[in-house]
C-alpha cells in the first residue's frame, strides 16, 4: 500500500513474480505532503507567481463553472495531478473578490477570479500549457459521467517504477 503525493489517491497492490506490481487505486482518500527541497523551502514557482500575480495572460476566458481551488476537490486534485504533474495551486481572497492561480514549474500558469460564489470566473493563462482548460476539461468529465475514474482504477506498476492507471476506456501513464 502507498499514496501518490500530489493525490489523493490510495494504491494497493500485490507484488507479481517480475518485480513488479498489480492492484488498484481505493475509494478512499487520502493526502501527504510532497517533499521539500532546498535550504529555505521555496517553492520553484515563486519566481512565476510574482511576474504573473495580476497578469493580463496571453488567453482570458469566461469558465462556465464555479471557481473552484483544486485541492479542496481530492477528485478532481488527483486527476489533474495525474495529467499535469506538479502545479502549485494558490488562493487569495481581497474583499468580495476570490481568486485562485495554478503555476507550473515549465511556466503555465493561469488565475480565475470571481466576486460571487457560484459567479463564473474570469480566466487569464499563459506560458506553453493552458492549465484551466485541462483543469475545465476534467470537470466537463465530472459533469458528464457524474465521478471520475481514477478511484477504482486498475493499476500495474512494472518492475521499473512505470505505473499505468485505467479504468474504463481511461487510462494514463506515470513514468
């Protein structure tokens, strides 16, 4: 049995005779937190998260959902986790304004922010991946099959550390 980090997802597995592994993501959630590097502990996207704070972004969008501060959803933390692997998530609230960021180490990044609870947010993203919109794609998903198949997921780890996930027609690779 291990977690994830960065999920929260709960792996049980049997040991096969190759070295590696067969079993299956639990229904239960559960969460560590990653391991931290470096003397001070910074996180490699601070420099990011000060150029971008109050960006415009090369793309700005209404979402039709809610805002949402993806840890607060383990579901949808660890789907998301899963296809982009390590976004630092922030939040900030300034009067009746809420606002979340999504950073990645590559340069993505984007911000949602709203006035209202269920006001739709307005997006700004920018750098080589748009996060909200996979961050949008996956609650589509959610929306449409009412869960997420990565709770319940097959898994096959091989004898080189690969974990492959599927579940349904879902599947996706860790390396």
């Amino acid at each position: 049995m291990t977690t994830l980090a960065g999920t929260g997802l709960i792996v049980t597995a049997d040991k096969t005779e190759d070295g590696g592994a067969v079993g299956r993501v639990e229904p239960d959630a559960a969460g560590f937190m990653r391991t931290r590097h470096g003397d001070d502990y910074e996180r490699p996207t601070d420099g990011l998260w000060e150029k971008v704070k109050r960006a415009d972004g090369e793309q700005v969008s209404i979402s039709r959902y809610p805002l949402l501060y993806v840890p607060d959803s383990w579901e949808v933390m660890s789907m998301l986790e899963l296809l982009v692997p390590g976004i630092d998530h922030r939040t900030a609230v300034e009067g009746d304004e809420r606002s979340v960021w999504m950073l990645h180490p590559d340069g993505s990044w984007a911000r949602a922010t709203a006035a209202g609870f269920l006001d739709s947010p307005t997006v700004h993203q920018g750098g080589p991946r748009r996060l909200w919109d996979e961050l949008e794609r996956i609650r589509h998903r959610l929306n449409r099959e009412g869960g997420l198949p990565v709770y319940g997921a097959r898994v096959r780890i091989t004898p080189d550390g690969t974990l492959a996930l599927s579940r349904g027609g879902w599947s996706v690779t860790v390396a």
